[in-house]
C-alpha cells in the first residue's frame, strides 16, 4: 500500500464525504437504521453521528481501507454506541447468513470490485423482512452529464478509490432481489453534477 493510498486518500475522500450537502442525504438515511445493524464501507465513520442509539443494538462495519478504518476507529470512541470495524469487502461478508436486521450502504456501491456480488452478500446477511438502507451516486439522467462523467471516469476512479461514476445504484439493488419500497433522486445542491446524481431509499429482501 502506498503513501497515496494509505494517508492521502482517506483524508481527500473524508472531507469530500463529510461535505454538507453529503451530511445532509446521511441524515436522511441513518436514522432510520435499527436492530443489529451492518454498515458496508463505512468510510471514516461519517454516518455514526447519525444513528439513533434508542433504536440500534450494534453497529457492525466493514472497511477495506486501512486508513479509513483508523478515522472510523476516532469517530466511534466519540459516539454513545456500540461500533465494530473490521477489515472486509462487501464482496465476501464475513458474516453468518440472517445475521443482520438492517444495513447501511451510503456512497460504497460506487467503490466496490462487483457490485452484483456486494448485494448478492447483503441479502444473504440480511434476516428475512430485513431492510437495505441506500444513498449513492452514480449515473446522470441527462445525457450531456452522463457523456461528461463516462469521459473523466477513467482519471477519477484512481483518485477516488475505485469510485465510479457511471454505476445505477437502485437498478443494480433491483435486479439483485430486493424490492425498493422507498426511493428519490435529485442533484446534490452546491456540487458538480457529474458527481452529484443522487438516489436514495429503502429496500426489503
């Protein structure tokens, strides 16, 4: 692991995933969080502050970025919740099946290898009638963005950690199994539009 990777990025891509607008779609999201609860790629743990402690037993997070993790390690100590971070990949949960009542996934499915296998892993965690929780970003609508984000993708995944920006997040979270009962999408405000397509809401396997 190099310098960029282990210092410069996490630091690059907690500012940008802490920046207001961002903070404001996590707000939106978490709380509705409960039960034992699994967040994938929890980043610095900029969702923490989020949870509501009446309705969460645990929180349970995977984060392949070494760096991220040491963030994700200080914002938990700062939380009246219990918070377990481990090394791992969505890809490959290392989870028994139905071990979770809800999961998290806030701006992961942009960074993850497989994004079929990601989910595919999430339903299997997930306990029956168990909730997927979601806010990401990814390919515009209008075709004047999408031409702009498929021409910079290939510069911007190696800065930003393997995100993409071209992947449909509740299409891919449909034809995974689940069945989105909760969703809306808009432009981020006060943020570039080829990075600020946004969908977010609620699924259920």
């Amino acid at each position: 692991m190099g310098l960029y990777d282990r210092y410069i990025m996490p630091m690059l891509i907690s500012c940008a995933c802490a920046a207001g607008p961002i903070m404001k779609q996590r707000a939106k999201v978490v709380p509705g969080a409960s039960g034992d609860v699994l967040e994938l790629g929890m980043g610095a743990g900029s969702n923490l502050e989020f949870y509501d402690k009446t309705r969460v037993q645990k929180v349970f997070a995977v984060e392949p970025s070494a760096g991220m993790r040491t963030r994700a390690v200080a914002a938990a100590a700062a939380v009246d919740l219990p918070v377990e971070i481990m090394d791992g990949v969505g890809e490959d949960l290392p989870f028994a099946d139905h071990s979770f009542d809800c999961i998290v996934c806030t701006y992961t499915l942009c960074t993850v290898s497989d994004v079929a296998r990601t989910l595919s892993e999430a339903k299997r965690v997930l306990r029956p009638g168990g909730r997927f929780l979601f806010c990401e970003h990814g390919l515009a609508p209008d075709e004047d963005v999408a031409v702009w984000q498929r021409r910079i993708e290939p510069i911007w995944k190696p800065i930003g950690g393997g995100c993409h920006l071209t992947r449909r997040a509740v299409d891919a979270i449909t034809a995974a199994g689940f069945t989105v009962e909760k969703r809306d999408q808009f432009y981020l405000p006060r943020t570039p539009r080829v990075v600020g397509w946004t969908e977010w809401g609620e699924a259920r396997i």
